[in-house]
C-alpha cells in the first residue's frame, strides 16, 4: 500500500509518517516548509523523527505540482494533514487560510477522486464547534457559529468532503483534532511556548486571566487515531464520517502550567490578560464514536506527556529558550 501524507514536515505530519513507515507501508511525504514558524524546526523534524522520509516539497495550492505528485506516486490512500494553522494568525493572515485549507483542500479531493484513491482521511479541528457546541463536544452538535477565520475553513472541510462523498463516492473521513501536544510540537502553542517561557524564566501570557480548560491530547494518540481511521474506510453510503479525536479529560489551564513547571523544575510566572478573539473558553472532546469505530482509547495524562515536551525544549532551544 503507497500512503501519500500532505504536511509531512508538520507535528501530526512526521509522527504520522513514522508510524506508518514502522509498519511497512510505502509513505511519500509532501510539504512546502512555509515559514509560519521557522522551516529550520521542520528540516529538524524530519531529520529526528523520519530520516528515511521520501518527501516531495511542493504546495497543495499548486495545482500542477500537486498533479504531478499523484501522477508519479500513484497513492492508494492520502492522509491529508497540510494546512495553515493558528486561530490567532488567522485574524491578520486570512488569505493564506484561503490558499492552503480552501484551495488547496479542492485541490487534494480532486486529486483523489480522478486518481482513484479508495480512503482520504484528513484533518479537521475541535475550533469548528465555535460557540454552537456545548461540553462535551459530540459530532452530531452544530458546527455553524466558528469563532475565527481557521475554524471556518476546517467547517467547510468537513461540508466539501461530505459532498465529493455523495458526488463521486470518494471514501473520506474527517478527524476533529482536540490540542495535540508532544516533543517536536509546533512552536506557536501552549505546549512549547509555556515550557520555553519556564526554563527561561520569562513570564508566561496567560489569557481569559486563567480561566480557560483545553482537552490536550498527546500526539502519540493522535497518530493512533489517524492510522486506525486510515485501516478502516467507511462501507456506508455516502462514505464519509468525522470523529472527535481528544483525551475527554479537560485539563484546567493554571494546572497545565503547573505541571510544566514541576517538570522545569522552577516556579512559572503568570501574566494575565483578557480572553483573546477567537479562542475558546473550554474543549472537550465525546470520543464514545471513535471508540466503537476505530477503537480509539487515548491513555496518555498531561502528567506523563507534557514532562518530556519541557526536556525536549531544553535539549533542542538550548540558551534560546
């Protein structure tokens, strides 16, 4: 089986690639290594985590290099986890969220579908419940009131794969990502920015003055979810389905920051400040769906996931913390 995975340099991205290489598919990465945040982390990634990583750089929001990709991989199955990411970045950005996870998207579903792949399994994002949904969040709550430019465009993933679905029969699932976190985490989330601001003894910007609960869910479960989604295309008709993937467990944010400086080993300082447009007060992830149909049962507590993210801050930033 030829896997192809889009954002193969990104966090999700290069987990993804390692396991399924682990396994013994043949995995073909595709990235553009955009400078969101710097492309020497990403270089760094991929190195550590998939040195064996076949990787075309390329953007999905280039039509013809995207053609060419499939034309000469020929993949059987796509994970599709490229996108521009970031709530807050999408406030002053918001073309760049149209190229990459709106024209960009079409292009992978067009793709698919001429190039006769049989399972498309992509990333969508907890954001999209906005201020519709109600903890716990359940797929079958509304998806119609999103709180920023990001979630939008993962909502209107969800309703562009539904259709080719229906269109044209393209198996595809859709995956509800709740705050992954890990080492080789992404740079601009809490994780990462908490633990360096720790171990540099800066204080850290802690909004809604600290009222604020996030379902953080460690990027090995993640990657669970994702393969066993990938093994089990949908038999129904349409075939597309969307499953929450999140720890069902909300973590309170002072404790979360609490845990990173036990694992520092020095006090956090806090900053607090007024809750920040498009952010959301609580997530929580109901994963009862993905737990019947893909056997997903996450197993990792910020306790025994977030320690390691702060030694690999420590090793990787050094004195750039």
């Amino acid at each position: 089986m030829t896997i192809l995975v889009t954002g193969a340099a990104g966090f999700i991205g290069a987990y993804t690639f390692r396991a399924l290489q682990a396994r013994g598919d043949r995995v073909v990465g595709i990235d553009n290594f955009n400078d969101y945040y710097d492309p020497r982390l990403k270089r760094d990634r991929v190195a550590a985590l998939c040195p064996g990583l076949e990787l075309i750089e390329a953007d999905i929001a280039d039509l013809d290099a995207l053609q060419r990709t499939f034309e000469s991989v020929k993949p059987s199955r796509v994970v599709h986890l490229a996108a521009q990411a970031g709530v807050r970045y999408s406030l002053t950005h918001p073309h760049a969220y149209v190229r990459s996870n709106l024209d960009g998207f079409v292009n992978v579903l067009e793709q698919c579908r001429h190039g006769g792949v049989e399972h498309l399994v992509y990333a969508s994002s907890s954001s999209v419940y906005g201020d519709s949904a109600t903890p716990p969040f359940s797929e079958d709550q509304r998806i119609d009131r999103p709180r920023s430019l990001y979630a939008a465009t993962k909502a209107a993933n969800e309703l562009m794969a539904h259709t080719y679905a229906h269109l044209y029969g393209l198996a595809a699932t859709g995956l509800r990502f709740f705050t992954v976190y890990g080492p080789w985490g992404r740079p601009d989330m809490a994780p990462v920015l908490f633990s360096r601001a720790v171990l540099a003894g800066r204080p850290i910007q802690v909004f809604n003055h600290g009222e604020m609960r996030r379902d953080f869910t460690h990027v090995d479960d993640i990657v669970r979810g994702v393969v066993a989604a990938l093994d089990c295309p949908s038999d129904g008709a349409p075939p597309h389905r969307v499953f929450n993937l999140g720890n069902h467990a909300p973590v309170e944010l002072e404790h979360f920051i609490d845990v990173i400086a036990a694992a520092a080993g020095r006090p956090a300082e806090r900053q607090y400040r007024p809750m920040q447009p498009g952010d959301m007060v609580e997530t929580m992830a109901e994963t009862s769906r993905a737990a019947d149909a893909l056997g997903f049962l996450p197993s990792t507590p910020i306790e025994t996931g977030l320690p390691p993210v702060v030694r690999w801050c420590a090793d990787y930033f050094g004195d750039d913390v």
